[in-house]
C-alpha cells in the first residue's frame, strides 16, 4: 500500500497512459530526500556520527598540541598570539555558513515547488510529444527539460526522472536505449550547474567571494565538455555501442571536437579583439561540423583543422613569451656602472 491508500499496481495503472506515475515521482522524491539526509538509516546514522566523532578527536588534538606548542615558546603572551586566528576562523566560519544555510534553504523551496506541483513532469510530456517528429528537435527537448528538472533536483533524481519521462520516446523513435541513458546520465550532471539555481556556483562563489553569475559562466565554460558528449551520444552512438576500433575512432574525433570548443570558448588567438574573435568563431564552426556531421572523412578533416588552429595559439603564445622576455631583458642586463 502507498501512502494515499491506492494499491501500487492500480496506481501505476492509473497513470500508465501517460507514461509515467504521479505517485512514483512522490516516491522518488521522497526516497531523495530521504538518502540525502532528512531521514537516515540507523547504519548511516552511525557512520555520521563515527566521522563527527573522529573529526571532534583529531581537531581537539591539534589544537592541544598548537596550544602546548604556544606555552613553551612563550607563555600566556604567545598563547593570545596563537588564539587569535582561531578566534578569526570561528568568526568567519560562523558567518559563511549561516548564510550558505540560508542560500541553500532558499533554493529548497524550489525543489520542493517543482517536487510536490508535478509541473517538469507534465511539461515534458507536452515537450516531447510536440517535438517525436525529428531527432535534433527532440534532443533540445530533452535538454531542455533535463535542465527544467536540475533547476530543482539532485542529480540521482533528474536522471531518473529524465529517463523515465523521455527514454520511452526516443526509442520508440528508433534511438538505441544505451546512447539515450548516458544523454540522460550526462543531462543529469550539467543538471548541478543549470542557472539560476545553480548549487555548485552558489557555494563556490560564496567561499571565493566572487560574483555568482560570473562563477556560473565560468562553470559553464569549464564544463563545456558535457555538451559535447551530449551531442555525441546521438551523432556517434559507436561510442558506447561498438567496443573495439569504431570506439576508439569515435572517442578520437569527439576529442577533437571538445578541443575546439574549449580553445574557441577560453583561449585568444590575437591581440585584435576583431581578429581574436573571427578565430574564436571559426574554430567553434569548425569543432561543430567535426562533432555533428555524420560522416567520418568530414569529421577527421574537421579535426585536421581544429589541430591547425591548436598549433596556431601555440605558435602565438610562444612569440608573446619571446616578446615579453625582450622587453624585460634590458631591465634584468642594467649594470651599477652604468646608473
């Protein structure tokens, strides 16, 4: 029995005209928060409190020892000294979590918003039946709606949720289910980094003192990889289909095609802003056709280019360091003498 008093089976088969049960994502939810913390288990209770207790014992140890340390070196006049970082870190410490507590409660109110009102389930019923007539058009569906969820959800559950919701509909499309449930797998990842709510960048901008949204779109540019692999996954599905030579000729020009759309997203090309940015554009066009274009001669033509490129910002940035290391050259040779 659930928890609403329908049996399980009638349930599910209430819901399975539309693919998915309303009560399983209560469930699913459910047994999220649960594993992350709101209710655990006496074993993992116990595993808590081991570490906390281990953590208390190694603190408590090191602060003795500093504390024996400070007397010997210089008695209650050193120990002031050696107190007051402590007391600083205390303070900061106190002030950083507490608003980390009030960040992270915030954003669970919009986990529990999208949780309990069902609303990225019955979009992505709509998304997906709107969008079964082509395969690009259904992937952007589906990335958006993965990103719909990760605004909300752990990355287990939007995996979860994703698969279930537009799993079934690829592969009714033809798609081989391996390639469609590492989408999902990576979808789920990139889900840690979807704006606005992006928990990754809330905490890390917080402990750097940085701006949130620059955090973010540096995170994104990091990360630029996980699109790559996304669009791989449906353009190259050899890559998790076909162990052998086809796999590792897969991996190589989806390498390649990462390397071009890291370098035409972080590095620079030129010292001309118009220039530098034509590069940039050209290699990300390159990249592009070396990712989605079906065919391999393209694509390896693709990866002979995007190695042109590669060899050209190195050739660049050695000829800044030649540059750099004449202009300090003189200041570096000036003899007493000649002052």
């Amino acid at each position: 029995m659930l928890e609403t008093g329908v049996r399980q089976p009638e349930a599910i088969a209430l819901y399975a005209g539309r693919g998915l049960p309303q009560l399983a994502l209560r469930k699913i939810s459910y047994r999220s928060a649960r594993n992350s913390g709101l209710g655990l288990s006496a074993a993992a209770r116990g595993v808590t409190i081991s570490a906390l207790y281990v953590f208390a014992g190694v603190a408590s140890l090191m602060v003795a020892s500093r504390l024996v340390q400070g007397w010997h070196e210089g008695g209650p006049a050193r120990l002031r000294a050696v107190g007051a970082p402590s007391l600083r870190f205390l303070d900061n410490f106190a002030l950083m979590t507490a608003e980390l507590t009030l960040l992270l409660a915030t954003l669970g109110i919009l986990t529990s918003a999208f949780v309990n009102t069902g609303v990225p389930t019955k979009v992505g019923f709509i998304l997906v039946d709107a969008a079964g007539v082509n395969v690009a058009v259904m992937a952007l569906v589906a990335f958006a709606f993965g990103a719909l969820l990760g605004m909300g959800l752990p990355p287990a559950p939007t995996y979860i949720l994703t698969a279930l919701v537009i799993a079934p509909h690829m592969v009714k499309f033809g798609l081989d289910p391996w390639p469609v449930h590492f989408f999902a797998f990576f979808l789920a990842v990139w889900g840690e980094l979807t704006p606005p709510t992006s928990v990754v960048a809330a905490v890390t901008s917080k402990i750097a003192e940085a701006s949130f949204m620059r955090t973010l779109v540096r995170a994104v540019q990091i990360c630029s990889s996980l699109f790559v692999l996304m669009a791989a996954m449906f353009v190259r599905p050899q890559l998790v289909l076909e162990p052998g030579l086809a796999q590792i000729g897969a991996m190589l020009l989806v390498f390649m095609a990462s390397v071009g759309v890291t370098f035409s997203l972080q590095a620079r090309f030129s010292r001309s802003r118009a220039s530098d940015w034509s590069q940039r554009l050209a290699l990300m066009a390159v990249a592009l056709v070396t990712l989605l274009h079906p065919s391999d001669t393209v694509a390896l033509l693709g990866s002979i280019g995007i190695a042109l490129f590669v060899a050209h910002w190195m050739l660049y940035r050695k000829r800044l360091a030649a540059a750099a290391a004449l202009v300090s050259e003189p200041a570096t040779s000036e003899s007493p003498s000649g002052q």
